[in-house]
C-alpha cells in the first residue's frame, strides 16, 4: 500500500510539472527532456542556511536541548547528511546542532581541505552546498563578503554594511578602536576578533545616554553589542559588538552571539545581558523588515 502511495504522488508530481512547463510553451518532447531533472531537483528537501547558521550558535550554548526554532527540518537535513557520511553517529540526528554535530560538521570541512577557522564547525555556503549534493537544496544562503579596510582595520563587506546603516539610524559616524581578523592581535579580546564579524567602537566623549544608543542601534541591524568598561575586564570604554550570522565568526565570538540570544553578557562571568533588550534579530531578517 505504501509503495503505491508513493507511485501515486511520484505520478501526481509528474503531471503537474508537464502541466507547468506545457504553461511555458513547451512541447511534449521538450518537457519529457527536462522533466526528469526537474523532478529531481523538486524532491529534495530544502535548507535554510539563515536557520542552520543560527542554530549552530545558539544550541551548543543552551543547558538543554531546546531546538532554536525554525531551524529544525534544516538541521535534520544536515545531520542525515553528515550520518550518511560516517561523520555523524544516529543518536544525534535530531535537528539540535549542539557541540556532537558542531565537531561532526567541522570533520566535513576538514575533508574539503578547509583549516584553521574555515574548519570550525560554523556552516559557509561553499561546505554546506558541497554538503547538500544529492541531498537537499540550499536557501537564503548567507557570506561575510571580501575584505576592506575601515579607520585602519580589516573588516567585511557585511560587517560594514550593518555599520553603514547603524550610521544612518543614529545621524553620526563611528569609529573603530578594533577590528576584526586579527587573531592574537589583542589578548583581552580572548579570540573573538580573530575571526570577521567582530568589532570595538570607540566612545571617547559620549555620554552614558549616547552609548547606550549606539548599542541598541547595534543590536537594531543584527549585532550582538554591550557597553564594555575597565570594570569587567581589562580594557577602556568601548563598545564590542559581534554581528551575528557572520559566517567567519571565530569560535569565541559564535560563543558570544549564542549568549546574547540566551540572555547573558557575552563575558567569560556569563553574567545577564546587561544591554538595551530589544528583539534580536540578524542582519538579513533586519533587511527584509526595512
């Protein structure tokens, strides 16, 4: 019964391609020609790389299992797909993409020839379309874009994007006092800035009324940013702030963007978000919402 169940949808999916492509003005031939690709393509299922990013930075820092959501059907299909390479063991195919599948993507990537923090276990586009070969379509892919110079430190192209228009919502410019990949480049920073993504703010002659606006700013077009003092740390004023989903996101700085979704202060005390709360979003929901 299930085999012709199956046999009745396969046939249903095949008339209703013809139907589409006869719509397009295609003969009979011509639509038998491209038909079965197009089949194909149609069955398999569909990743959400906005979803799977996020959840890869938010579940291996939860006390629980809770499934960050929205992402679920995409981590499953990720996790069949590294099982289905010896990569992944059964019992962690479960749409949760905690540290086990953290470590079992970074295997993957390592098996492409990636190193260093292209190997981290935080899915880029390149690894996780060579992932999907056969398995599953990629969508709302996501990338850092190249790099570029700004006030003398390397950043990219997303990250300036989301600065450009925190400079539009606030009506002033900002300066930067770090940037980002510079592994090892500042010892107080533990790692975060070696990666992209990850910048500090200068807030030389703000008010305490004007920082904590450029934070929520921040946080408006997808940072995950916090007023840091020589208090928590040793360091000056500043404002650090992580932009989440960014593909290059060293493994401190995804710590960091996990904590935040959770609720917490982005340090090694994993104190309370001590920041404006507002929704958190990333920067490509903030764009489809402005």
């Amino acid at each position: 019964m299930k085999t012709m169940t199956m046999t009745r949808r396969a046939l249903t999916g095949v008339l209703a391609t013809f139907a589409v492509l006869g719509s397009l003005g295609l003969s009979a031939t011509q639509a038998s020609a491209v038909t079965p690709h197009a089949a194909q393509t149609a069955a398999l299922p569909v990743v959400d790389m906005e979803a799977v990013v996020k959840a890869a930075q938010i579940d291996p820092r939860r006390a629980d299992n809770t499934l960050t959501p929205g992402a679920k059907d995409s981590v499953l299909a990720v996790e069949q797909a590294l099982q289905a390479r010896n990569l992944l063991d059964a019992r962690w195919v479960d749409g949760y993409f905690g540290t086990t599948t953290i470590t079992a993507y970074a295997a993957f990537q390592r098996s492409l020839g990636y190193t260093g923090l292209a190997a981290n276990g935080l899915p880029g586009a390149t690894s996780l379309t060579a992932l999907g070969q056969g398995r599953f379509t990629v969508t709302r892919v996501i990338g850092p874009g190249a790099k570029l110079q700004r006030d003398g430190y390397t950043i990219n192209t997303r990250t300036q994007a989301m600065l450009t228009e925190t400079e539009r919502l606030l009506g002033f410019k900002l300066v930067l006092s770090q940037g980002s990949y510079n592994p090892g480049g500042d010892p107080t920073s533990a790692g975060t800035h070696d990666g992209g993504g990850v910048v500090d703010i200068n807030i030389d002659g703000m008010s305490a009324t004007t920082r904590t606006a450029v934070a929520k700013a921040l946080r408006q077009v997808g940072f995950a940013a916090w007023v840091r003092n020589p208090t928590q740390g040793d360091w000056p004023w500043h404002i650090h702030a992580a932009a989440i989903s960014d593909t290059d996101l060293s493994t401190q700085a995804q710590n960091q963007t996990g904590d935040y979704y959770l609720g917490f202060n982005g340090l090694a005390n994993h104190g309370a978000d001590d920041g404006p709360r507002i929704p958190i979003q990333t920067w490509e929901e903030y764009q489809r919402t402005h």
